[in-house]
C-alpha cells in the first residue's frame, strides 16, 4: 500500500490534548476555592526570583557532593531562570551557559531539525539524558516538565558511557511531592506566540504519603521575524508517587508529545559578509530579507513521543540507599522539508534569480529500554569517610529510518531569491517508501564503581570507572541497478523500476573502559580549589546507530572508538553567606582517533584535536532582592594533527565560538514589581571546509539584549513582560556546513505571560 501523508489524524490528537489543558483550567478555578472555603490550602508567601538560581546538588545519585565539592565544571539552570526568561525550549534554556548552543544547521544538503547541540566545539546532541537515561531523536525538547537542567562540561564516559567527547546535559524533571500547589500561565506575543502551561501537584490520603502530579502544555506559535514557520506542540506529563514518607519511594511517570510543526529550513546567505562568489552578479547580491521561507506551506515535521518510567527508592539506613530505574522510551519523527543549495545562473537583474530546492524527508523512530541500579552507601575506615556509589546499567537502543522513493516526492519548482512565495506547492507529490531501509541498534551492559574519600575537613580525593560492553548492528538497504537486489514490483509498494540491494548487515563489539580522578582542597568551609582528569570514548555507530564499511567514515567497524581525555584545575566558593556561587575553571581536552588520509595513501585514525580554555561562572542572590546568573567562556580550539577544517584556512574547530558571554539579573522593587534584563555575546563562528564555492567563511560575532518587567497584581497572580532582541540585530543563530543557508535570530520582539499560582 502506498504510505501517503494524512494530517487528519494529527489534529484529531491536538484537539484532545486541547481539550485537557481547557479542562484544566475550567476545573481549577472552583477546586481552588473549595479548598480555600475548607482551609485546607496553607497560605503561601510569594517569593522572588532571588532565592531561586543557585542550585547546590545535582539530580544524579552518581554526585554524591554538592556543587561547591564536585571537581568538574557543573551548570545547573533551574526553571525559575528559564520562567523568568519566558524559554520554553532546550536551546533557548541552554542560552544561559556560555558557549553551548544550536550553532549548526546541518551537513551538506540536509538541513537539521531539533536540539543539534554544540559544546566546546563537538557535538553533543547523542548526549541528553532525562533523569539520567539516554533520550533519543533529533527533535526540539519542551521545559513545561523540566526541573532543571544539568550541564556537565569535559568528559562523561565514567558517568554516563559513550557520548559527547565535551560533555552531557541531563533534563530533571517535575515529580510529585507532599506539598498542595497549582499553577497556570496564558502567554501572548509577537510572531504568533500563543502557549499555555498548568502544573498540578495534590497529595493524596494515602498511608506513608502519596501524591500525584500533572503538568500540561498547549503551545502553537510563529517565530518572531520569520514567516510561515511554526512550532505546534502539546503534551502531558504524568506521575504517581507513594511512600514519600517513608523509606520505600515508587515514582511511576508518563510523559506524552505531539509536535505538529512547520519547520525552519533557513534562508540563504547571499550578501553576508565574508560572502564571495567566483560569480561577479552574486558577489555583488544583497542579503535576502531574513523573514523569507524558502519551503511551502505544505512542509511538515510531525513528531510523536511516548515515555514511561517507573523509579523505586529504598532507603536501608540513612546512610545506605538503593535506587532502580526503568524506562522504556519511542519517539517518532516524520518531516518534509524544503531545501536549497545552488543558485541558478543569474542575470544582472537580481528580481530574476532563483533559488533551485529539493524535497527532503525523514522518517524516523528511535525506542530505548533500559534499567538502571544505583546503591549509595556512606561509611568510615581507618579515619576516612567514603561517599560510594556503585551501580548496574542495561540498555538497549534501537533506530529505524524509512526510505522513500525520490521519483514520489513530486517536483518543486525554483523559488525567487528575493521574492519567494510558500504557496507553489510540490506538483505529483505522493510518497512512497522504496525498500531503501536501515536499521541500527546497539545493546550495553554497564558497571561502574565511584568513591568520594574525605581524608580530613579539607582534603579530599574522588574517582570513579565505568565499563561498558557494547553490541552495535547495522542493515540498510540501497536502490540497485537492475542486476542484483529485490524486484520493486513486487516488494516495494508498487515501484516498477530500480531494486533494492540488501547491504551485508555491519556489526561491532567491544569494551569502553573510562574513568575520572579529583583531588579537592578546602581553604574554608565554603570554598574548593580542585584539579581532575577524566576520559571518554565514542564507539563506531554511537552517535547514530549507523555502521559503515567505508575506510574514510568514523562509523568504520574496524576502527577504534574515539578518545577523549581532559584536564581541569578549578575553584568554587560560595560567597556572601552561601547565597552566591563564584566558579572558575581552566581546561584542556585532547580527542584522538580521528580518521585522516586521502583516497590514494589510504585512511588512519591518526587525527587528533585539541580545545582549550577558561570558563567563569556567578549565580545566586547578591542581597536578597538582586539576583544575578552569568558565565563568561574562552576557547581554544586547534587541529593538531590532520586536515584543516575550517573554511578560513585556520586549523581552529566549527561552530565554535572563540569567546562566549551570557548575563541576567533580576532586581525585586517595592510594590510587587520584579525588572530584569540580560545580555548574550557569541563571537565569530567559523564554516567547515568542505569545497563549497560562494558561502562565507564565517559568521560574524553579536550581542543581544532582553529585558523583563513583573507586576504581583495579587499574592497568587502576576502579569510578565519579556522584551527580546532590544536592538533588533540581525545575527546568525546557526549556519549549515557548506555556508549555503543560515537560520536568522529573532527579530526584536515581546511576549506577556499571565502567572498564576495557590
């Protein structure tokens, strides 16, 4: 049967999820009142933002120290900041960290969609966990659910196995806890902006305490400056805990999504500077107004996800605890999308040029079941105190993508350079999936053992390994040429030429042993000089599940994992009676076993590179109205050994900004009024080299203002203003491999967000 799109089914789920979060806040108001009328609701003392930024432990029982003692550069981003900010997803949460952002639009003619996150110069979009899991697919994650988020910076191979040579971020979520609270939000804004969020916590009278929570999310919007594209996304987060006063914990969780968007393919970069073009009529072309869509209306990326988990804590003594964790997670992305590289020969009229586009479309399912067990146990020997945890990890991950027929995707015409128009649809579109599949799946058994000893008040030595046993396989299927392979006619849905070659399947195997080291000396109570040194690898296929026979690809079975290896010399102190936390770090990270050569002396994996730097962070409340959260960053970022990657012809690393600086403050004034602003710097992106003739080198470096204003009409409502981009700057937000197509900023904009809270 032929796998054409139907959006019928999709609206029928929005219009259900909308109906939820209606009743929400239709039943709420009177709930709320009945509970007032009984006195059963404690009155709760509205506080302001400076008491909410500083966090002093993270969610992973792998921690066991707070911040100030933990020997590595940790960012914690809770969701008052990201409230107060008006974020509402990932990337814009990830702004308040320096240096780690969605700084990549993709590779060659494929454009990338959701969190495509770069950090200290790698990509580290394989490397987000929710509560500690792996969270697979590339799409764009919501915070209505999120308690914080945890950025860990430099190596996690002993903390979380294969991954991101630079790093990881773990999304906290909301659980459900004893104590009575509602809350409901209605924002309005530029570019279309409409969202509503409601979170419900109620305790339960049950024996040894229970609770039940429920967060939901309806938020359909533009984006401010761009036409056509959209973000249409809802979802509900559920979860049921018992025993929460007791030593035997069960927290069951749900969590539900629908994305119905229309995606952001970028515009072109023509007329940028640093722009050049052996052509002399495009040299000299202008910038294209970045409010163009270069697709149709009819572009799509539907997305679909489904999480459960269910977490037991036991606690055997106060100083002997176990946790175990289940979940079984799927997620579902289906886009079309419209693409662009080259522009057609030109005239010396610029009304005249045309952009050629192509269709591009993703089907993709990405499933993860995995069991976690951690035991955490505290006890002396000899005079030293021991911190051990040590644990238990199985998991398997799965990743399916469907090929289609290119023939069935219809034919779209050349759009105008300067005047596009999203209603020119695809002529003969119908698509149908061809047989040109692949499946890649990776199963791992993992153990690790860490221990904090503290050999006296002000030392103290920490380290940690993990291993982990990892099994990957790979088949994919590719259209033939009529001699070997599978008859379409037959097999693939009504195809009549062309036959699909079933690939030999490509497997690997192996052990990834990584580890990590810490001393730490305390000058006082509430400070911390550290140094440490940690590792991390990334097995062929870990990225992606993708496997590959070829001697100049990564993914190659017969190479080694790439390594990673980082030192750190850092500093905390917890500042003006534990309010403020200072920190400061210098780092240096060596990945090795990257793939070098040409096709005539062949391909080894003797590539190495290098970033370096500095990073500083404040957050927390200066006095008790003021609060404050920035970091300031400096990399250095240099192939040491290969080919130059950098389309400057400089040996530093893409989409790595040499300088980073972000900022917001908040200042609670008397009668109920809040002001805030912020300020982010993002130097100079470099593009990769890869051949591409007429796309700039680079991007130029910018600075962005925001500001804030809150108004407590009651001790249980507030309004919010957000103002956004306060100079209107036109910037670059990510740019694509080749240096065709870039994604503007936001254009200045604003948003009023009605808060209310019992």
């Amino acid at each position: 049967m032929a796998h054409i799109k139907s959006r019928k089914h999709v609206v029928a789920r929005r219009s259900g999820c909308s109906a939820a979060v209606a009743m929400a806040f239709v039943v709420l108001p009177g709930a709320v009142s009945a509970q007032q009328s009984a006195a059963v609701l404690p009155e709760i003392e509205v506080q302001g933002a400076a008491e909410t930024y500083k966090a002093d432990t993270v969610s992973s029982p792998k921690f066991t120290q707070p911040l100030l003692n933990t020997t590595q550069t940790i960012t914690v981003i809770k969701k008052e900041i990201v409230q107060q900010q008006g974020g509402t997803t990932l990337t814009e949460a990830l702004r308040n960290t320096p240096g780690v952002g969605t700084f990549s639009l993709g590779e060659n003619g494929n454009t990338t969609t959701g969190d495509a996150i770069y950090m200290r110069g790698f990509d580290t979009s394989s490397s987000i966990f929710v509560d500690g899991v792996r969270d697979l697919g590339a799409v764009s994650r919501d915070m209505f659910n999120i308690e914080q988020i945890e950025v860990t910076k430099g190596p996690a191979g002993a903390d979380t196995g294969r991954g991101s040579p630079t790093g990881s971020i773990n999304l906290s979520t909301k659980q459900p806890t004893m104590k009575e609270a509602y809350s409901a939000s209605i924002g309005l804004g530029s570019g279309n902006f409409q969202r509503v969020t409601a979170d419900l916590n109620k305790p339960l009278n049950l024996e040894g305490g229970a609770a039940f929570r429920v967060n939901l999310l309806k938020d359909d919007s533009g984006v401010a400056g761009r036409d056509v594209v959209k973000s249409d996304r809802q979802g509900i987060a559920a979860a049921l805990a018992f025993g929460l006063n007791t030593n035997t914990r069960t927290y069951l969780n749900y969590l539900h999504i629908d994305q119905d968007n229309i995606p952001n393919g970028g515009v072109p970069t023509i007329g940028l500077p640093g722009y050049s073009n052996t052509n002399a009529f495009l040299n000299s072309g202008v910038k294209v107004n970045p409010k163009n869509f270069y697709g149709t209306t009819g572009d799509y990326e539907e997305v679909t996800a489904d999480m459960v988990t269910a977490r037991i804590e036991h606690d055997f003594s106060p100083n002997v605890k176990l946790q175990n964790t289940t979940r079984f997670g799927r997620t579902k992305q289906d886009y079309l999308l419209t693409g662009f590289m080259t522009l057609a020969a030109p005239t010396a009229n610029p009304a005249s040029w045309n952009l050629a586009r192509s269709s591009q479309i993703v089907d993709q399912k990405n499933e993860i079941i995995a069991n976690q067990t951690n035991l955490t146990a505290k006890f002396d020997t000899g005079g030293i105190k021991h911190s051990v945890v040590t644990g238990l990890e199985l998991s398997h991950e799965k990743q399916w993508n469907v090929g289609y027929d290119p023939n069935s995707l219809g034919t779209l015409a050349n759009s105008s350079l300067y005047f596009p128009n999203p209603a020119i649809q695809r002529v003969g579109f119908n698509p149908v999936t061809n047989g040109n599949n692949a499946v890649g799946s990776t199963n791992t058994a993992s153990v690790y053992l860490f221990d904090t000893l503290e050999l006296s008040p002000k030392w103290q030595i920490n380290g940690g390994v993990r291993v982990d046993r990892y099994d990957t396989d790979y088949q994919n299927a590719t259209l033939g040429n009529g001699v070997l392979g599978v008859d379409c006619t037959a097999r693939c849905n009504g195809i009549t030429k062309g036959l699909v070659v079933q690939n030999a399947p490509l497997s690997t195997s192996g052990t990834l042993v990584n580890w990590k080291l810490g001393a730490l000396y305390k000058p006082t109570e509430d400070s911390s000089l550290y140094a440490s040194y940690a590792t991390s690898k990334q097995p062929p296929g870990g990225a992606n599940f993708a496997l590959s026979a070829a001697s100049n690809s990564a993914a190659n079975v017969n190479y080694d994992p790439q390594g990673t290896k980082t030192a750190e010399i850092g500093g905390k102190w917890d500042a003006l009676d534990k309010r403020l936390a200072l920190t400061a770090a210098v780092y240096r990270t060596e990945i090795t076993n990257e793939v070098e050569g040409n096709a005539t002396d062949g391909y080894f994996q003797t590539g190495k590179k290098r970033v370096q730097g500095i990073e500083l962070g404040v957050v927390g409340d200066i006095t008790t109205a003021w609060a404050v959260s920035a970091g300031y960053t400096v990399m250095n970022t240099k192939v040491t050994s290969g080919a130059v990657v950098a389309a400057d012809g400089t040996r530093g690393l893409s989409y790595t900004p040499k300088q980073a600086f972000t900022a917001w403050t908040t200042y609670k004034l008397p009668g109920g009024f809040t002001i805030g602003g912020g300020a982010r710097f993002v130097d100079s992106l470099r593009k990769p080299s890869d051949g591409a003739v007429g796309t700039p080198t680079h991007t130029e470096s910018y600075w962005v203002y925001d500001a804030m204003a809150t108004y407590a009409v009651t001790k249980n409502f507030d309004l919010q203003l957000n103002l956004y981009n306060l100079t209107d700057k036109e910037y670059v937000a990510s740019i694509n491999k080749s240096g065709y197509r870039y994604t503007p900023g936001i254009e200045r904009s604003a948003r009023l967000t009605a808060n209310i809270r019992f």
